[in-house]
C-alpha cells in the first residue's frame, strides 16, 4: 500500500464522517429522482437526503443479482441515516423495477454498469468534485468495475470516487475442481481506491489476497478485510444466525470505516489501466456444468491432515480404493444438504473397497462434533483449519468433490452440492471399482509428488 495523498477538501468533507457517533435523528423521507439512460430507458433512484441538505458527497449503493431484499433495505435505511448528518446523502439505483427485469445475473449484467455510469454523469454535474462511495455487493462488484473503466477510457482519469466491494464476486463462473480460478479480465484493468470486504465463511476468502493482487496489477490502491464468523449475503440471508444479525446492524459503521481508509486515495488522478484482452469478454457468464465430469488438472496432489482426535492422515492410506474426497463446511448449505447421500452411498458400497473422505474448511473440533452430533456420518472427517490445502487441491466453490480411483489418480470433479446416490454417479463408481489396484508404491513420504 502506497502512503496516503494529501487530501484537502476531500479531507474536510470525510471527517465529519468519522468524528459521528450523533444521536439518533428522525432523517427526511427519501424522494425518487429519474434519470436517463443511454438507450432511452429511465432509471428510478431513491435518494435518501442528507442533513443538512447541503450534500458533502454520496453513496451509491447498488443492488446485486439477489435485488433489494427487505432486510438489505434496513442496512441501506441504516447507513443513510448514519451519513446523513455529515452531509452525505445516498443513492439506490432501482433497475429491476424501473427496466421491468426479474432479479438475477443475466438481468444485472445488462443493467447494473450502465445504471451506475448514469448516476455517475448526474453526480459529475451538479457537485463536480464532491467524493462519491459505491458500495457494490456479490456479482454487482463486476458492474462497478466495468461502470469505472468505461468512464475512464470515456471521460478521462477517475478523481473522488472509491469502491467499497462486499463479498466481490468477479469470477468469470465457478471454476472446474482442480483448475485455477479465473477472474474476469476487467480486474486485472481496473485502476480505482478499492476497498475489499469478505465474511470468512466463504470460499472466496481462500483467494482473497490474490484478488487484492490481481486488483492491484491494473494500479488500484486496495484494502482488504475479513469478517469472521458470518457466511457471504449475512446482511440478507433467510436463515442468518444471531452473529450474522448483529453484524448486519453493524455493517454501517463498517462501511463508514471503509470510507475514511479510501478517502486518502481518491483525489488521485486514475488512468484506465491497459487492456490485456477485449473488453467484450469482462462481463462474460460461465455456466456451471452439472454432475460428475472429468478431472483435467494437476495429478499427484497431497493431502495430510489431522482427523478429530489429532491423528494424521494422507491419502496413501486409502491406496487400493476408490476415494470420494470432500470439501465442505457445516455452515454451508449445499454441503448439508447432500449429506444424506453420502451416507447412504457409504452404506450401499459398504462391502467394496470404497472411502468417502470429508475434509472440513476452518471450522474449530468443538464446531465439528456439535455438527455430527446433529448429522451422524459413517466416513472419516478431517481438518483444514487454515485452508490450505484447500488453496492446493484449488477449491473454489463449497463443496468440492474429487473422484480418486484406487491408483490414486484423480479422475472425476465436481463443484456444488450433489445426489450421490444418482444412478449415474453410482455407475461410474461401480466402474471405477473394477479397475485393478496396482501395487503400492514404498516410497519415503517426503518423495511424494506436491501439488501444483
């Protein structure tokens, strides 16, 4: 991280920001503005006013794949009236409703960036040097960057703006188990004052540092922080838990403490970063193939973890079976959900030489046997406390799967939850089975191949 630049007026227009911990205030009713957009259709924004209306700057807070869901609206509500009192007002671009789009990523690639680029020109124009905070949660995080490199190579460098990115998703599809995770191209050329924020409980955390990196090639100043023990979407989940709810009424102060570490860096000039490859391709959607399919990464990966009661173990010591090796989580949905699949596969094959291996990702003993205790297993369970090897075996999504056969070779993948009892994948297992096991190799554990 570079040091801070002076800031001047910017400086004195953030530091009634931080200074506010005020009493609660009953804030104006928020009012509708229309705007245009390129192509003739109107964008609705709610505008919550700020106090005194003598605007300092703005937020932007622009909605992800998911719409704006009621509990999304009490934190926007909450943050408004948070910065409200030193003079910044916030911004709620609503395009599924004013372009009659269901909520969801086709919808939101077609609409978010250049909803957000018109805001942009109508905040440019009536306070021409007045900061503006786009707040920008999920796959949103990808329209926001796009929206910021279009103005640039529009209308030169980028001054008084800065990105606050919630849980970003700007991975171009779920990557195929083994393979690396590839961003889309627009990361890499952004150059923006960016401020990452990613809750623990996600497999995105695993990559975050290197997103940070990627960001940083293009020029962009970045911050990154962690949220522990709250999953991706907390602030608007169905089932959230009593942490997520209370960091949820927390997260306006976490977004108000994103705005001062920017602030420092955004009076500076930013030039789009080059292009590496066609713009055409940034806002691409990778659809997830469904099932089983074919491992095509690295061989020879390693796997040495403790088990519940600290006993290691690596893979070797199911050479000769035919392994299901799972990465899962006891607080993510689709890893519970296929459970009971698993556990009856285990059964149905239990007279054949066949392991089901689940590898938990972070999760403390305690956590994991007060989620057996609820969900019995009949395979053994081991520890990835740090996420490692979850890095090497490149697992990008919860859960992950990996079909071994009984010579060790990884032969099948998958991403997501799954029915393993599906006829289909019982074949292919059964077929599996039948291969011969060679011999096993005696050689000194150091000897064995690493992961790439």
């Amino acid at each position: 991280m570079t040091n801070p630049l002076p800031v001047r007026h910017l400086a004195s227009a953030i530091t009634a920001l931080f200074l506010l911990i005020l009493p609660a205030w009953m804030p104006a009713p928020a009012a509708e503005r229309i705007i245009g957009l390129p192509d003739g259709d109107e964008l609705t924004v709610e505008i919550h006013p700020a106090n005194p209306p003598a605007a300092a700057g703005t937020v932007v807070w622009l909605p992800s794949e998911h719409g704006i869901q009621p509990a999304e609206r009490e934190v926007v509500t909450a943050l408004a009236r948070s910065v409200a009192p030193a003079g910044f007002e916030l911004w709620l671009p609503d395009y599924y409703s004013s372009l009659f789009l269901p909520p969801g990523s086709e919808s939101l690639e077609r609409a978010a960036a250049p909803a957000l680029l018109a805001v942009l020109e109508t905040l440019r124009h009536r306070h021409p040097r007045q900061p503006v905070f786009v707040v920008a949660a999920n796959k949103a995080a990808a329209a926001a960057l796009q929206s910021l490199r279009q103005w640039q190579q529009n209308d030169g460098p980028l001054r008084n703006i800065g990105l606050i990115l919630l849980n970003p998703d700007v991975n171009r599809g779920t990557p195929t188990p083994g393979q690396a995770l590839r961003y889309r191209p627009v990361v890499t050329m952004s150059n923006a004052a960016i401020h990452l924020i990613q809750a623990e409980k996600s497999p995105w955390r695993l990559s975050l540092h290197r997103l940070a990196e990627a960001l940083g090639n293009g020029g962009s100043d970045v911050f990154v922080q962690r949220l522990a023990g709250v999953r991706d979407r907390f602030w608007f989940r169905p089932d959230a838990d009593g942490a997520e709810e209370a960091l949820s009424r927390r997260l306006p102060r976490i977004i108000i403490a994103a705005m001062r570490r920017l602030a420092p860096y955004m009076e500076k000039p930013r030039q789009a970063a080059p292009a590496t490859r066609p713009d055409g391709e940034t806002m691409i959607s990778t659809k997830r193939e469904r099932g089983l399919t074919l491992y095509r990464g690295a061989q020879g990966r390693r796997l040495a973890l403790p088990d519940l009661d600290g006993r290691r173990h690596d893979l070797s010591d199911w050479h000769g079976k035919v392994v299901l090796l799972n990465f899962w989580a006891g607080w993510c949905p689709p890893c519970v959900h296929e459970l009971p699949s698993m556990v009856a596969l285990k059964r149905q094959l239990r007279d054949a030489p066949f392991e089901i291996v689940a590898v938990n990702l972070g999760e403390s003993v305690d956590e994991i046997q007060a989620f057996l205790a609820r969900h019995p297993v009949n395979f053994p369970v081991l520890r990835d406390a740090t996420g490692e090897t979850a890095r090497q075996w490149r697992v990008g999504a919860y859960p992950t799967s990996f079909l071994i056969d009984r010579n060790g070779k990884i032969r099948y993948g998958l991403a997501g939850g799954h029915d393993w009892q599906s006829p289909e994948t019982v074949r292919r297992i059964r077929s599996l089975l039948e291969q011969p096991a060679a011999l096993q190799p005696r050689l000194p554990k150091q000897s064995a191949a690493t992961s790439s």
